[in-house]
C-alpha cells in the first residue's frame, strides 16, 4: 500500500502564508465555481452538544473540482462557552485529494475562518455592491473577524472616518488604537452604542455572535453598504425588505441558516425564499448587476461555507511546499 504523507500546518503558517489578495481573489473564485457547477457542498449538520441545543459541532464538506481538492472544516460553535473561552474555537481542516481519496493536509482553521470572513467575503461584495467612493465606515463587533475586515477595508477605500463598536469597550479602543497608528490620516471613534457607529456609515460590518438585535435597518443612510456576517442575528431582518437590494453570498448554503434560524424567527422573521435580490455569485458572474445608483441602499448577508475554507487552506498548502513549512508525518 502507497504511504501517505500529511502535512500539518499552524496558525502561524496559515499567517505568514496567504496575503489578503490570496485570500479575495480565492473566494471570488470559489463563488463563480459554485455558478459554474463546480462546487460540490452539503448544507452543515448541527450536532448538539448540550440539551438547551445552544452548543454544537459542524462538519462542513466541500468538493472544488477545478482545484483538485476535497476537504472538510471541522468547526464548533457554543452558544453557551465556559468562561474565558471564544464562541468560536480551535476550528480544523482536513485536505483530501480527490484523485486517490488521500488526506494530505491538516490546517489551522480559525484563522482561515477569521480571514476568508470579513476580510474575505464581505470585501469580495463590497467591490460590486459598495460605493467606490465610500468615506465613513462603521464596525459593529471589533474581534478578530472586525479587526481582519477592517485591515482588509482601509486600503481599498478612501476612508476618512471608522467608528467602532464593541460590547467590550477595551476591544474597541484597542482595534482604534492599532489602526490609527497604520493610517493616522483616518480618524478613529469608539462609539458607546451602535447607533452612534452606523448612522449615515457608507460601508457598516457586523462581525459579532450576538443573538440579540445590535443594528436596525432605519438607522441605514442612503447609498450604504452593508455585511452582515452573522445573518440576522444581530441585523434587524426586516432590513432585508427596506433596502433597495437584498444580496446572499449563496442561496443554497444561505437559505437554511436564514429561513429556519430559531432564534431570528422567535424575533418574528418572515422571510420567503426569492426576496433576495440574487447571490454574490449572480453578481460575480455578471447575470445580475450590482450597483446600480449612488443611493441605493444595499444589504449583503452570509456567514460564509466550507468550501472557502478548503479552498483557502489548499491556497495555504501548496505555499507550504514550496517554501517547506510545516511538520509532515506519515502513516500507511
């Protein structure tokens, strides 16, 4: 029998390895595959952990065929944590060729998960669906995945304010800290509630776990963009019909997480499939416009899929093999 060999890669590496062009110009690639028909995914299966159905396990398969890679993120989400650990943690991706079936890496997923996020696909949307022209820039939730959006967002637009939001203060103060160092011609502001950070924002980005409404839809100027990254958890879903444009990242991998989330329908959601206007696919592959006014209000939701994930830690693999990062072990 042929020896497998497998390649194990760290958070470190997965940092010193992808770029974020790497990590934009994959998922835009990954989002007209799945146009194209070459994505093969199955919606996530919740596996409960606990009896309240607030702490689960993930198992997120995707097949990429023009990629040559089948994959699996293996990912957690608790509701309900123990003190002092994240909501989201210790995520994996296991690697497989589809040629012979073999895994042939194991990588570090929270930062891939991190990335391919907010600095990710919400950047991805941003290019068609946001103004070019975009100065005043909101975050609601300045985590990890709010701290890679926002690196991911200054470069690519003329900014001259971000407000900041945090439920905790301190990681605001520390995000505004640490970006106002990088680009001192941009003002930063902490801002004491949500309101105060999206109001008249040109690009707003929620990048929070909360189950509770932070952002409703009236405080949303004409001409905004906005990524919720968390669906309607922390949105006001009937922002979705006030808006001017309602954008999925992909129906199939979206529908579920929306239509049949317990908490966003216990706030008395009502969404239908087919009011959305279309999916960040539809616009990447130009079947639908994006933009089409200065003032239209537009509104992109997706939690992302596994196959941006696979995607992006194969982008993670093959770096490593060339530059020989990584700790390779083998067994038959």
């Amino acid at each position: 029998m042929p020896e497998c060999q497998v390649r194990l890669l760290s958070k470190e590496d997965v940092d010193a390895l992808l770029t974020e062009e790497d990590v934009i110009s994959t998922v835009e690639a990954v989002f007209r595959g799945c146009a194209a028909g070459r994505v093969t995914q199955t919606h996530p299966e919740m596996l409960f952990a606990d009896e309240g159905r607030e702490n689960m396990f993930m198992p997120m398969p995707a097949l990429l065929q023009e990629r040559g890679v089948a994959g699996l993120k293996w990912v957690n989400m608790f509701g309900r944590q123990q003190p002092g650990y994240p909501a989201m943690f210790g995520h994996l991706i296991v690697l497989n060729s589809p040629e012979n079936g073999g895994p042939y890496a194991i990588v570090e997923g929270t930062a891939i998960t991190n990335r391919r996020t907010a600095g990710g696909h919400a950047v991805a949307a941003a290019k068609v669906l946001a103004r070019p022209d975009a100065r005043v820039m909101a975050v609601v939730g300045c985590g990890s995945q709010g701290r890679q959006g926002l690196n991911a967002f200054l470069p690519r637009y003329p900014l001259e304010e971000v407000r900041l939001y945090d439920r905790f203060p301190a990681a605001a103060e520390a995000l505004a800290a640490g970006a106002s160092a990088r680009c001192p011609g941009v003002r930063f502001t902490v801002c004491e509630a949500p309101r105060a950070a999206v109001a008249g924002a040109d690009i707003v980005l929620t990048a929070t776990t909360s189950k509770e409404t932070l952002v409703e839809g009236g405080w949303l100027a004409p001409g905004s963009f906005t990524a919720a990254l968390f669906h309607f958890n922390d949105l006001d879903w009937r922002y979705a019909r006030a808006c001017d444009k309602w954008v999925l990242g992909l129906r199939e991998a979206d529908y579920g997480s929306i239509l049949h989330n317990k908490d966003v329908l216990a706030k008395g959601a009502d969404l239908k499939p087919g009011e959305e206007y279309g999916d960040l696919s539809d616009v990447l592959t130009g079947r639908l416009p994006g933009r089409t006014r200065a003032d239209e209000r537009i509104l992109y939701t997706h939690m992302g899929m596994g196959a941006l994930d696979v995607a992006l830690a194969d982008v993670v693999f093959r770096r490593a093999v060339e530059t020989d990062r990584g700790q390779l072990f083998r067994f038959a």
